[in-house]
C-alpha cells in the first residue's frame, strides 16, 4: 500500500520517545505515562530500531538527544500538538461560568439542586463563590448573583426577584412543648439564635407588640445556615428564611416555634449584566434558578 499513514511508526513508540525527550530521564518519562520505566525503554528501543537510527544518547546518569533525535523530537511534538487541537475543536472545553452566592445559600437551596442542573446543562461548567461580601461583576469575574436586595436596581443589571423572604422561628421538635407553638412570653426560657442579620428584635416587637418581652441569653453565629444547625441539634430557636428551612420542616427535623412568621425588607433576586460576557450561558443559569425556585415555592 502507497498510504504513507501506513509506513507510520508504532504510536506507542511515538509518544514515549516525546515524553522522555522533554524529560531527558526515562523514569520521568513513564511517570507521566503511568508505564513502567522498562516500557518506556523498550518502546524507544523499538522506535530506534524501526527507525534504523539512535535517537538518545546513553550517558551514565542521564540521556542526551542525538542531533537527529532532536530534530524528530521537535517535529513529533508538534504533530501531537496538530492531533490534540483538533481533538479539542471536535470536544470544545465547557463553557465556565462564575455564580456569586451566600454561603447559606449554597448549602441549604443551590447545592441539593446541584445534581439537576449539571445533568440539565453538562455544557456548562459551573463556579461557585459563596461569601457574604457582595461580589463585583467585573473584578470578581462574576456572570450571575443571587442576593437580598431591594429595588430599584442599577440601569446596568438585570434583576428578577427569585424568592420572597418570610421568616420563620424554627427549633428541633424535641424543644417544642406538648401544647403546641410558644408564646412571647416564653422567649425567655429559650436560647435565641442569632445570625448577621440581627432580625430577632424586630420580630419579638413585631409578635409582643406593645408588651414588653424577657428574653434569654443568645447565641451569635455569623452565618444563618450555622444557626440552622444549631436548631437542628436542639440548642435553641432559629429565625431563618423560609426557603432555607421549608424542607427540614415538612421531613418533621424543625418545627415553627411560633404560629407567626415576619415578612423581611429584603428579598433574594438573582441579578446579573445586562448584557453578560456568556449571554446564553447566563441565560440558562437563570431560567434553571427561576424555574426551581417556583417549584420550591410551591413546594
């Protein structure tokens, strides 16, 4: 056959003669195959052989290319570099894409969702940073942020409120007496679990009204999902976000502390660019954001 691809060297041959020519070292060289060093030397060996010329020199501790060796391994390296970018043009990366959370956020809605999205999207390949700091689009290298936030928003976002705050007192149904949700004036048998946001005392006066209201000693953590935790271990009373403990509520792990609930200043929107650097790809994240947060909204 005139075909030169079938006058072409063992491939094998190929790439352990390139790995050890960038490595000078054959035991570096079957390392980075995961071969053994034998392999490698016998696989160069055959490549000599096939070739009918050396390619290495043999010196006591080290290798060294021949003039000819050097010259192969130059052209060997860029024919795999051919072979890898048009592979990657038939397999392109995926597309990245940086969502700016809170950390409460991320652990008690984003995450147990997680496996849905990637199934939904397995083009997308998804950052996630969650801090309290509100991050910069453009600094921080963000495409999309789900915050607590009110309107009016800048000229220069795009904002769509993902869920109404309303804010339950929930504690480990091992607190809750046998006759039912508490009253005020039972705050002060009970530890009060405070998060960064400090809306206890708005909620106390919001509940007690004119009444003036004795409460214990609190504990203060500086995120809610941490105070979430702790009600959960039995340590005391939580207000929390609805959305964040609607499920630990219907599996019977929290309960409401008391029949009311507070309607928040801030709601959580999910905010991105007007006109995103991945359009498209942004596009996605929020559809799927939107989408599920009605579904746990109705939840």
């Amino acid at each position: 056959m005139n075909d030169p691809l079938f006058r072409l060297p063992p491939l094998n041959g190929l790439r352990a003669f390139e790995v050890a020519a960038r490595h000078l070292n054959f035991r570096a060289a079957a390392e980075e195959l995961g071969v053994t060093q034998a392999a490698v030397a016998q696989q160069v060996r055959g490549l000599e052989k096939e070739l009918n010329l050396a390619l290495f020199e043999r010196l006591p501790r080290r290798l060294a290319l021949t003039e000819a060796g050097r010259g192969y391994a130059e052209s060997i390296r860029r024919a795999f570099e051919l072979i890898s970018d048009a592979t990657a043009t038939l397999r392109p990366e995926p597309l990245r894409l940086t969502i700016s959370v809170t950390p409460t956020f991320a652990s008690k809605w984003l995450i147990p969702r997680l496996p849905d999205f990637l199934a939904a999207h397995p083009d997308l390949d998804m950052r996630i940073l969650a801090s309290e700091r509100v991050a910069n689009f453009h600094s921080d290298d963000v495409d999309i942020a789900v915050r607590l936030a009110r309107p009016p928003f800048p000229a220069s976002l795009e904002a769509d409120l993902l869920f109404e705050q309303e804010l339950v007192p929930v504690c480990s149904p091992a607190l809750m007496p046998a006759t039912g949700p508490l009253d005020p004036a039972d705050l002060a048998r009970f530890v009060l679990l405070h998060d960064t946001h400090n809306q206890w005392p708005e909620f106390i006066a919001t509940i007690a009204g004119a009444r003036p209201v004795a409460t214990s000693k609190g504990v203060r953590f500086n995120q809610t999902s941490h105070a979430i935790e702790a009600a959960l271990a039995g340590q005391g009373i939580a207000l929390a976000s609805a959305v964040f403990v609607n499920e630990d509520i219907a599996a019977g792990r929290l309960v409401p502390a008391f029949t009311e609930t507070m309607r928040a200043q801030s709601d959580f929107y999910v905010v991105s660019l007007r006109k995103p650097r991945q359009a498209q790809s942004v596009a996605k994240v929020r559809a799927w954001l939107l989408q599920h947060a009605e579904q746990s909204t109705r939840a």
